[in-house]
C-alpha cells in the first residue's frame, strides 16, 4: 500500500472498499500484520496470547501514550500511515530520553466500522517505516483491535538499557552543560499553519493541508516528526546526568529538569537560535518536536548531535539570558477540551 493516499481519502472507504465492520477483527490484522516489524529480540512474535521478547539487561523501559481523534490528531490533516508514524515516534523518543535503546512496540487501536481495511495497512505501514528509520531493530510485537465511535491510537513502547543506569530528570548538578538534540519550534509552527491555512468554513479541509505539507517543511515535522532516538543512549554512554524529550516545548520541559534536580537551568537564547533550530517564539514554548534536552557534567565531550544551550545554575526554574522565563507551554489533555472531534 502507498503511503501517499491524500488525507481526504485516507480515512474513507470507498464504494464497495471491504471495511473493518466487513472484514471482522481477523480478516482485518491478516491484512495488515505481515507489514508489522520483527523486533531483533523477539523470541515468541504476535499469534499468541502475549509475545515473549529477551532482555539480556534484565530491565526494561516501558511507556506508553494515547492518541484521540480530535485533541490529538485531526483526520483531515493526518493520514493513517502519519499516525502510525507519529505513534511510533513519540513512544521511541520517550525511550530514548532514558537513554536506552528502542526494542518494542505494542498497538492498540479502536476504529469505526466504516473504517477501510486499507488505513489499517497504511497505520502499520507508517508505524513500520518509523521503525526502520528511527530505531532499527525494534519491532510491532503485538496489541489490539477494536471498534468505537472514534479513532484511538495507543502504543507502548520497550527499551533497553544495555547495561546503563536510566538517565532521568533529577540528576542535573550546578556547572553542568545543558544541551539539546532535534529541531525545536517546528511541529508547533506547522501546528499553527495547518489551523490558520487549512480550515475551510471552521471545518480542517484536507486538500488545503494536503497543499499546505507539500510547501512547508515545517507541518510535515507536525505530521511526522523525527526525534533524534540514536542521540539517547549516546547521551547515556556519554555521562548524561538528566534527559527528557522536548514533548511540550523547551522552557516547560526544561522546567521539569529543573525542579526534578533542585536546580535551576539557564539558558542562551542565542545560543538556542545558533543550533539552527526554527525561528519564532515557538523554539521556546512550542511541543511536539520530541528532541532530546539533556544536561552533561563540564567535562563531558558531547555527543555529535547535541549542541549547548546553556548550563545548570544554582536556584529554581528556568532563566534565558538571566532573566527568569515565564513561558507556560505544554499539553494539558483536559484544559479547555470540549469533546468536539472537529
């Protein structure tokens, strides 16, 4: 299946396009399962009533995250091979922030019945490509599908330690360097573009996002972001002290660092601009770029990937240019939610 279906066609079955509600539940995996990555520690895949994957470390990391149609995503906008690749993404890069390696996934879905099998391969088409290109040798080991008035996507993801102590949030320590790997600001921006530029009538219009993608580079980091996974266990093997991934935006993130660790970090705005992220105020409060904000002792070589943009401070909350910042970015899945899909 190509993963070039345009939004508005994406979601629809067309006339006499077999359906999930047609198909039935088994009919509709055997479709899409074959596409599924192998995880390299598989030992028992998919077909039973739970995989069975090695972990040589004898630890695992686990996180998990759900995606609604409506606050989270928007089927105009988002095609089902976008969302399986953003499912993907933001589970591997929680994973990475502790610095362990991607081993697994596992994904649920409910959908209507109505739904075409064909978004079905497509999703897994997309949670494979993610797989492939942001941490290979991780796998789709397994889930659930289900029906529902709506789209819900939800996927936990496995890591590795490999050895490693997990690099958490509290470990930050006054002189340390902080520093930052991924783009910021650009899922944000092309957050605000595709709700400025693609709604028609109140409503998001998919050929209008679907021509906004194709111009921007910054709605397609929205769409299908690409957070820097490998960066992660090189910070942990590198001596990172904390590390998270920029889910909703640097100043709230850095901010989480901050008062795990009892410290303060300070950071440069030109510093900031000078990593080649994208411009706007969105490098500071914008989310969803999942990049990898870490802090490393003085002495630490960085990783190649990581750029410093600061440094760890005696005090509390975060400080750009020594001035405390007041920025209050981040996602709260309840404030202001109305239960209107749009």
């Amino acid at each position: 299946m190509s993963s070039d279906a345009t939004p508005l066609d994406a979601w629809t079955a067309a006339d006499g396009e077999p359906t999930v509600g047609q198909v039935g539940e088994l009919a509709a995996i055997a479709a899409f399962a074959p596409r599924l990555p192998t995880a390299s520690g598989r030992v028992l895949g998919p077909g039973d009533d739970a995989a069975v994957l090695a972990t040589p470390d004898g630890r695992v990391v686990v996180t998990t995250d759900t995606m609604l149609h409506g606050p989270d995503f928007r089927t105009a906008w988002t095609t089902p091979f976008d969302l399986g690749w953003k499912l993907a993404a933001s589970n591997l890069a929680d994973v990475a922030a502790m610095g362990a390696r991607p081993t697994a996934i596992v994904v649920s879905l409910a959908v209507p019945a109505a739904t075409p099998v064909r978004a079905l391969v497509e999703l897994a088409d997309g949670l494979a490509a993610a797989c492939e290109a942001l941490a290979p040798g991780c796998g789709v080991e397994g889930g659930d599908l289900a029906t529902g008035a709506s789209i819900v996507a939800a996927a936990t993801a496995l890591g590795d330690l490999e050895g490693r102590a997990p690099v958490t949030r509290a470990g930050a320590r006054v002189g340390d360097v902080v520093a930052v790997s991924g783009v910021l600001g650009a899922a944000a921006r092309g957050l605000a573009r595709l709700f400025a530029e693609a709604v028609v009538d109140g409503e998001p219009d998919a050929a209008a996002a679907a021509a906004l993608r194709a111009a921007d580079p910054e709605v397609e980091w929205q769409l299908r972001p690409r957070p820097p996974i490998a960066d992660g266990p090189l910070a942990a093997i590198a001596g990172a002290t904390a590390m998270l991934d920029v889910s909703d935006g640097l100043v709230t993130d850095a901010r989480r660092i901050a008062v795990a660790s009892g410290v303060a970090l300070e950071l440069g705005a030109a510093a900031i601009r000078a990593t080649g992220a994208f411009g706007g105020p969105e490098i500071l409060d914008g989310g969803e770029d999942h990049s990898l904000l870490a802090t490393f002792p003085p002495s630490a070589v960085l990783p190649p990937g990581f750029r410093p943009i600061g440094r760890v401070v005696a005090g509390a909350g975060v400080l750009v240019d020594g001035v405390p910042s007041e920025v209050r970015g981040g996602w709260d899945p309840f404030e202001g939610w109305d239960g209107a899909a749009g």
